[in-house]
C-alpha cells in the first residue's frame, strides 16, 4: 500500500508509482486522443456551439434530433427590432442631404 506521501514524492520525481505492474497492451497518447476525440463527437449535446445556440434557438427535442430548432420568440423579436434599428441608421444617412 502506498502513503500519500510516497504517492506525492513519486509523481515530483516522474517515477513510475507501480514498477512491478506490466500492462499487455500499453496505450499511447494517439489512442487516448483519438478515443477522447471519438466521444466528443457522439456527444453534439455539448459545447460551446451548442450553448450559444441554445441562446437563440429551440430545446431540441431528443426524439427527433435530426429535426431542425426553431427560433425562440426573444431572438425573433430581438432580430427585428435590431433589423428595423439598422434599416432606419441606414435609411436616414443615405437620404441626408450632402453639404
């Protein structure tokens, strides 16, 4: 059994903490990163993407996760009013007389 203080002293060291252990099959970074990786992408329900969309977007419904998000009525009416902002900027700058 190893001690908490052993445990520390072997990690600041870089020793191996069980050297009598042998592994059949050694796994390499490659495989530990292609499997993370793996995961990741069998899971769309998270990240940061997902988050930002949520903002804006429909829960999306788990029986049908192929099915498109509508967009919630905040962002809708959020868009517009900021769609009728830009147009009336716009609008009146191009329609001011020039000195």
């Amino acid at each position: 059994m190893l001690t908490e203080s052993e445990l520390r002293q072997g990690l600041r060291r870089r020793s191996p903490i069980f050297p009598d252990v042998t592994v059949d099959q050694p796994v390499t970074l490659q495989e530990v990163d292609a499997a993370f990786r793996a995961g990741r992408r069998s899971r769309a329900d998270i990240g940061i993407t997902n988050h930002v969309l949520n903002l804006f977007l429909e829960p999306r419904n788990p029986f049908e996760p192929q099915r498109m998000r509508k967009p919630k009525m905040e962002a809708v009416v959020f868009g517009t009013l900021l769609a009728l902002v830009v147009f009336a900027v716009l609008g009146f700058n191009i329609a001011a007389p020039r000195p």
